[in-house]
C-alpha cells in the first residue's frame, strides 16, 4: 500500500529523506505505532497523529491512500 | 525564618503613600508557599466583599514564589493578581522574565499595593528601599518608551520592571501587566487594575542571592535539567521553535481555533506557525534567568507599513493563533505587528484576538455594521482593520470603546443576538485550544477560579496513548491513557490532579514548560528550606489555593452558573477534523458535578464544604465561603 506521511517539527528527521511530505511504501496492516517505531522515532516521547483527518490512536491500522501527519501534542502557550 | 525565602512582604498604600513591610511565620509560608497561595490569602483578607474591580479598594499582588530569585531552571516567574474587572472574579497569571526574579532578590516575597494615587506614579524598589515616584510625565507613554525614560531618570541600566501603557491607563478590561517589556501577566485585566491606581510601573533592582538550605543538592538539581532537558521531547521542541511548533498538526486534528470557532479548518496554517517564524522573522531565542530551554521568540521585521522592534520580543503560540487562523489571517508579518502593538499598549494578546474575531464574526453577520465601526471594514482576514481596532482598543476609541472590555461585555452593548458569538468563560476569552477535542481541558476551562485560561488545566491530547506523557499521570493515580473526547469519572479524576499540580507548580511558581516532575518540584523546596515537604503536601497546596480562589469568586457573586462553556461547543463543529463532534451537554454537566464532589464542594453549588475548608487549614474562610 501507499501512505501520505507528513512529519513536523522534531520528527520530520525521521521522514523520509528527512522531508515534511513524503510517500511511503509499505506492507499492509501496518499500524500507526508500528510504523513510527520502523522509522526509529522514539514512540514514548509524547507524539500526537492525525490518520485521515483525525487524532488517531497508535493502534489504528494505515490502509492504501492512508494521509498521516504526525506532530509533537499541543500544548500552552 | 524560612531558608531560600526574604521572609518579608512589602505593602504599600498608595492613597496615603504608606510603605511598610509585613513578617510571616514558618507555618504561613508552608501552607500557603508563595505565587498563587499568597495571592488568594491577601485577596480574601484585604479586599473588602464585593468592592469594585477598579476601585482603591482593590488589591494587587506581585507574588514570586519561594524558588524564585535562584538559579533553578523554571523558577524565574511570579504570579501577579487582583479581582478581574474582567469576570469580577480572581485574576491570576504568571509572568516569565526577570521582574519576579529581581523582587525575590530586592527582598520581598511579594508586593501587595492597595489604594490609588492622587497622581501617576511609580514605585522604585531598589534592593530593599523603595519610594513612590512621580510618573506624571511618562502617562500616556507605551511600555517601552516607559522603560526607558525610568531607566534614564534612575541612570540604571537593565532595569527590571512591570509597566502598564495606554491600554492600562484607560482602564480596558482586556490589558494587562507586561514584565520587562515583553511578557505579559496576561489574563483578567490587570493593567487596567493597575491604571484604576494610578501606576505606571513597578522597577525593580535587587542582588540578594537567596540561601538553598542544602545548597549542594539545590545546585546539583539545577545542573541536572541543564544537561538534561534536551533528552526531554517537549523541551527540545520548546528549545528549538518555542511554543506554535505543532499549529500543522493541530489544525489536521481540529484543535486550531478558525474564524472565532466559527469555522474548523485553516489551509494557511502552515504560514502562520513557529517553524515559518523562524524561517522568516525569527531572530532568536531568548531565556528566563537560569533556564537553558531558552523557549522565547524575537522577532524584527520592516516592511512599508510598520516596523516590528526586537524589544518587544515575539509572538507565542496563543498570538499566532489569536491573530492569525481565529481572524483568517495568514500574513505573519502583521501577527507580529499586532503582536507588537499589543504589548506596548498593554493589551493581552489571547483577549484582545478573541474580542476582535468576536466583532469581525459579528460585521459578517450584520449584528455590527460599517456605521458602528467608523467604516471600518471588519471582515474576517482584514488585516488593516485589525491593526487599526487594536489601537482604537487601547485608546478607548469609537468601536474601540465598545471592544475594550472584552466580548461579554461588548455583546452585551452590541445586543442583536451578539451574546452567542461571545467565546469566553466568566468574561475571560478562551486560550486557542477547541475544548470539543480536549475535553478535560473544557472542563477546566468552565470550572477554573480565573476563566477560560490556557494555563490551568493539562491538554487531553498528551495522555492518549501510552509514552512518557503518561509518565507525569501515572504517579498521580491515573493508570490508562484516556481518549481526548472522554468525560469519565476517571478523566475528571485526572483533570483535577493536574490542575491541582499546576496550582502547586504557580505556588511555587515554576514554568510549567520545563519538564520537572512533582517529585522534582518537592525535592527542590526540600532542598531550598530543608522542610520535610511530601508530594502530598503538595497536592493539597493545590487543592487549597483552588478552594481558596473559589471561595473568593463567591464571595464576589460568581455561582455554578458561571462555570458554563459557550453554546457554540454544543453545537457540532462545522468542518475540519472535528465535523459533526460537539460536547455532550450531559456529560459535561455531570462531569461539573464529578469535580465539584472530587473537590470537596459541594455538588450542585459548588461551595466548598465546612469540613473542606478545615481540612486544607483554612477555616478562616469559612465566613467568605457563602455569598450573601
Ligand atoms: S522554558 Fe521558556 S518560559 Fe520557561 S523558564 Fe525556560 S525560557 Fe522561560
């Protein structure tokens, strides 16, 4: 499958190439923990995602088509 | 006499030019600490019930806490309040720079002013010895000119202070306090409590190092996080961008705030965040005294409308989103103009965006027309008007006039159904985080002694998933990750710890950005006054000075009420990553009620309890307790 990847902030290293936007192939099923861990960000700093539009969860599963972006949580300020 | 504190409180009265200074005990300063619990004790023992917010009668309190003055990371920030003419209630920011820094260190614990001056003035507090100086020649003047014609007229330099400009001096209910120049004690109308006195400016100079009880274990702490902060992800991101790293990213999950939450998706996001300010005008970062994290954005900028001075440092988060998507701007050069002229009037960013995106939502709507506005063309996305309705704001100016006491009270003005488009809790403007994602956070906005305030509750998102969000909950009794939306008992449980820990932290005061632990923030005041203090001491300073900021806001004729979100977030949001997502008003009603019980107040009213009050040592309150 092909997944839209978006990476801000302090994980854009971990994108491909070190891109903002980038677009991945991937096996199936893959999720969205599963993936981050296979792009060696360091899962237990806070990260938040948003898969299709919505905050996801790290369990939620990518499928072809699949737009991620994923950004450190928001907060004060 | 406390180890690490001055020990000593200076009171001034600036109706009969009275200086005098006040000694505490031990046990005062272990139940109440300093910042916020100090706040609440002088309000409710020196405000008489119900006096008016821009009376002599009111009090305002500079409080630094008892870290404040050292070298510790975070512990460079005070708490300043009054009563807010703003919600009638408490006001009670805290305020980043070097001011709260300096007053430790000029001997005081904290500042309490009370009366009015029979002219402008200023005081002068020079390391220990203060005077009450004339100010008439520098009313009318912002905040940087202020500055520098005191530090000329003083012949110091690197003055540290806390000065009102126009905006304060007018009385506007959305102005506030800016500490050496450029950071705000933002939230509640402060300036103008500041101005009903006749205060310019408070400068201060002050070289006593406080005293560490075990200054080796206080020392070692400090070069701990100093080494340590970057392995930390929140503070490495703080360290590179500052705060609006994550504008992209809160836009894809529906928490940026678009067009006075009329709207839910902001295509621009992009040119309006941290990472576009420091490809663009960013020309550094600058840090509080002792803090390697060095978090605050400088801005400069010329282009042929205006110029935008390094001094008046940049915008954070709160102002990108203030003026950009919430009024559909994308032009980052005039945020940080308007950014700018908000500090130098003393205008708080996060009231004075929300009041302007109130009447542009207003103009598109016809409940304001061109004749109310002076013809100015109010839309959201005009940026000329709003540079031009933030001066008219501070100078109190046609439709300036009408906005300068925040969209509640200019609703009630506007009348035409214009109530509904007020986005505010208590009369205090929202921070820029949609509560119909963070519902924890929503919670806190409705029940918070101090309004819709950004810094008094945790946001939901950190506590999603497992990782080291959850570190910080998990030694507050809370196990699970919890869904951003949810409103359980457990989630109520969680948002109250943490804003009873954010108590704690603005007891202290601590920067809530620097990635300590409670457990650290108890063994740094171990370490400072040699107390045996426990983390659950701890807690229970934050329980009480909530309890006591509630207990003020009754008195003053705030009710359960008042704890109340605007409709529009009961309402389905209308596009963007929240569409059709909208507040269950049941479960937010029940979970009011959770917290209030949670509390130890009661259910329905709100009051704190009899046995509340005596268990957090403060039964003295008992007597402000039930509103008459
Ligand atoms: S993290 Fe930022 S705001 Fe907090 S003390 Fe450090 S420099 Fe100041």
């Amino acid at each position: 499958m092909r997944v839209k990847l978006e990476m801000y902030g302090p994980f854009q290293r971990f994108n491909k190439d070190g891109q903002l936007r980038a677009e991945l192939d991937l096996e199936d099923n893959l999720t969205v923990r599963a993936l981050l861990m296979n792009l060696g960000v360091d899962i237990d700093e806070p990260w938040n995602a948003a898969l299709n539009g919505k905050l996801a969860d790290p369990a939620d599963k990518l499928s072809d088509g699949s737009l991620l972006i994923v950004f450190p949580p928001i907060e004060g300020g | 006499m406390v180890k690490g504190l001055a020990n000593k409180i200076l009171r001034v009265d600036l109706s009969d030019s009275r200086i005098w200074t006040e000694e505490q005990n031990e046990n005062f300063y272990r139940r109440y600490l300093g910042g916020a619990g100090i706040l609440a004790y002088y309000l409710l023992k020196e405000l008489k019930p119900r006096a008016d917010a821009l009376s002599p009668g009111n009090v305002l309190v500079f409080a630094p806490g008892p870290v404040t003055g050292t070298a510790m990371p975070g512990a460079s920030r005070l708490c300043v309040g009054a009563k807010s003419p703003l919600s009638g209630g408490i006001a009670k920011c805290e305020a980043g720079g070097f001011f709260g820094y300096e007053l430790k260190r000029a001997g005081f614990d904290a500042l309490v002013v009370q009366g009015k001056a029979a002219h402008p003035v200023y005081l002068w507090i020079n390391n220990g010895e203060v005077e009450i100086k004339d100010a008439t020649h520098l009313w009318g003047r912002n905040v940087l000119e202020t500055q520098d014609v005191i530090e000329s007229e003083l012949g110091e330099k690197r003055l540290r202070t806390a000065t009102i400009g126009p905006a304060g001096e007018n009385l506007a209910a959305i102005s506030c306090i800016m500490t050496d120049v450029r950071n705000a004690a933002a939230r509640g109308g402060l300036g103008a409590v500041m101005g009903s006195k006749n205060l310019k400016c408070v400068a201060v100079k002050g070289k006593t190092m406080p005293q560490a009880a075990d200054p080796e274990k206080y020392r070692d702490m400090a070069r701990w996080m100093n080494t340590n902060y970057m392995n930390f992800g929140s503070a490495a991101r703080f360290h590179d961008l500052g705060t609006g790293a994550d504008m992209v990213g809160g836009n894809a999950i529906g928490n940026l705030p678009v067009r006075n939450w009329s709207g839910g998706q902001f295509d621009d996001v992009a040119k309006i965040d941290a990472a576009a300010l420091r490809d663009s005008y960013r020309i550094s970062m600058e840090a509080c005294p002792g803090c390697q994290i060095r978090c605050k954005k400088v801005v400069e900028l010329e282009n042929e409308l205006y110029k935008v001075d390094p001094r008046n440092g940049g915008p954070e988060y709160e102002t990108l989103a203030g003026f950009g998507s919430f009024m559909g701007i994308n032009d980052l050069a005039a945020i940080c103009r308007a950014n700018e002229l908000c500090g130098l009037n003393s205008l708080d960013t996060i009231s004075a965006s929300g009041t302007i995106a109130f009447a542009m939502e207003c103009f598109e709507k016809g409940m304001l027309t061109l004749e109310d506005t002076g013809g100015i063309d109010l839309r959201f996305g005009n940026v000329d008007a709003m540079l031009k309705v933030i001066e008219l704001i501070a100078r109190r100016e046609g439709i300036g006039d009408v906005l300068a006491d925040g969209s509640r009270k200019a609703a009630e003005r506007i009348g035409r159904g214009a109530e509904e488009l007020s986005m505010q809790v208590k009369g205090v403007e929202f921070g820029m985080h949609d509560p119909r994602l963070k519902q924890g956070l929503g919670l806190i906005y409705a029940v918070a002694a101090n309004g819709a305030d950004h810094m008094t509750g945790a946001h939901d998102t950190l506590f999603t998933q497992e990782g080291r969000g959850m570190e910080g909950v998990r030694s507050l009794g809370s196990l699970d990750p919890l869904p951003a939306g949810d409103l359980s008992t457990a989630k109520v449980d969680r948002a109250k710890n943490l804003h009873l820990s954010r108590n704690f932290g603005d007891s202290l005061v601590m920067c809530h950005f620097t990635p300590w632990t409670l457990r650290q923030q108890v063994d740094i005041l171990r370490a400072l006054t040699g107390w045996d203090y426990t983390d659950f001491e701890a807690l229970r300073q934050g329980e009480r000075v909530a309890t006591l900021a509630r207990v003020f806001n009754l008195r003053e004729g705030l009710t359960a009420a008042d704890d109340q979100l605007p409709k529009r977030f009961f309402s389905p949001a209308p596009e963007g990553a929240l569409k059709g997502t909208a507040i269950d008003p049941e479960a937010m009603r029940r979970a009011k009620r959770t917290f209030y019980t949670l509390m130890g107040w009661d259910p329905v009213t709100g009051i704190p309890t009899q046995e509340k009050l005596e268990e957090l040592g403060i039964a003295w309150a008992a007597a402000e307790s039930v509103p008459e």
